[in-house]
C-alpha cells in the first residue's frame, strides 16, 4: 500500500468519526428531551443564554426569523417540559415559513432535571414543570421585557381537560395581550379563544410581560393530536400572528 492510499484511509476513518460523533450528540439531545433547535440559515442566529451547572437546564435563542427589518415578536416553548412535541413544531414550522411581515426570536428553555412523563402522576407543581418556569422567568422574562418587542406568544399543550383543546388566552383581561390573542382566535378556523381560571406559569412569564408592556398570551394545542393536525394548528398561529395590527 503507497503513501496515498494511506492517507486516503486515515481521512476516510476521520470523516466516518466525526459523522459519528455528531449523531451521538443529535440522539443525546433528543433522549434526554431537549428541543432540537432549527438551523440557524438566511440570517438568523442562533445564541446560548443560559447554561450553568447551577440551572435545572439551559436557555437559547434563535433569532430574526422572517423579516429582519419588522416589528419583533418573541415565542417561547419549553417552558413545561412534557410538552415538547408542541414545542418542536414551532421550532419546524417558524423558519421554514415564507413571507413573513414580522422578525421572530424564538426563546428555547431545555429543561434536563426532573422532567418527568406523561402518566407519571405528577401534579401541576411538579419538578419539572417548576424548573422550566424558574428559567423562564430567571432568563426569558428580562430577554423579552427589554427587548422592544411588540408581542410574545408562550407555546404550550395540554392532555385535553379543558372545554377546548386548540386555543389561545391571556392571562391578563382588558390589555393588549388578550386583544392579541382574540384577533388570532377570529382569524383561524381551528384555534378558539378560551381563558382557563388559573395558569401555573403565568406568574413567570406571560403575567409580568404584559404588566410592564409587553402584550403576552398563550398558545394551547392539544398534546395527544396527530403530528399532521398539530402542524396544521401551528401553521394557522403563525399565519395569524404575523397578520396582528399592533397599537
């Protein structure tokens, strides 16, 4: 064997270990829940916020999706970690989409410490679900409030106990939130507007957003919907979100 075939061999032998190190790292991330975040591509970025040992878990953010010289609306997924296949829809969905008037900061909370599983009994209080609260609030919260954003939209699904079970609502009446998110609502064919009585996140996050000027409302789909009906949901909320008429 001459000194090129060598070299052939070794490089060969590099790009097969490298190949297979970043599949380990991709099912990694995916076994131990994370959010697989889209490509940062056509200007976007894509940027670590959070991720100390210290924390239940890490922030990032993916940032101007869509037009970069709109008006700029946050989205936030992870902040309940059982959740997630909503979450990821959106994280899909949002870049891919064409077209759009508005720039986007999608806000993503991998929460890596007691995030449970559906069936396991745990209660609204549960670890997890605290976790990803703590880290919105510890790190998304003053992202989103200093970050002259016209809006915010925090992405959540739920197991179908409620009147409706593809809706949106904010937790503060009479603002602008809940005027957001009943012009969504009137918008789509598929997606109501519906106020549940109490929300265990809604101190963290989308309550102090629109008590110091930041118009935030929820997103419910359906966790248990087929993958096609919940990409057809998130479809209908990006399309509506990015048509809203802001004061």
């Amino acid at each position: 064997m001459n000194k090129y075939n060598i070299i052939i061999i070794i490089l060969i032998i590099i790009l097969c270990g490298g190949i297979f190190a970043v599949y380990n790292q991709f099912i990694f991330n995916n076994e131990n829940g994370n959010i697989i975040p889209a490509q940062a591509s056509n200007g976007t970025t894509r940027e670590l916020i959070a991720n100390s040992s210290d924390d239940p878990g890490s922030v990032e953010v993916i940032k101007n999706v869509g037009n970069p010289n709109g008006e700029k609306i946050a989205y936030v997924v992870g902040v309940h970690p059982l959740e997630r296949e909503t979450h990821e829809t959106l994280v899909k969905l949002l870049p891919k989409t064409e077209n759009l008037n508005y720039s986007y900061d999608i806000y993503i909370i991998n929460v890596t410490k007691d995030v449970g599983h559906y069936g396991d009994g745990s209660s609204d209080n549960s670890l997890g679900r605290q976790n990803g609260q703590n880290l919105a609030y510890k790190y998304v919260y003053p992202k989103v409030v200093n970050g002259s954003y016209k809006a915010a939209v925090d992405v959540h699904s739920n197991i179908g106990a409620y009147p409706f079970k593809t809706f949106v609502f904010s937790p503060i009446n009479g603002g602008n939130g809940e005027k957001y998110a009943s012009d969504v609502a009137s918008k789509c064919e598929n997606i109501s507007y519906y106020s549940p009585e109490s929300t265990t996140s809604g101190p963290f996050l989308t309550e102090p957003l629109n008590q110091n000027g930041v118009p935030a409302f929820y997103f419910e789909e359906y966790s248990f919907a087929d993958q096609s009906v919940k990409d057809m949901h998130m479809k209908e909320l990006i399309k509506a979100v990015d048509s809203l008429k802001f004061n």
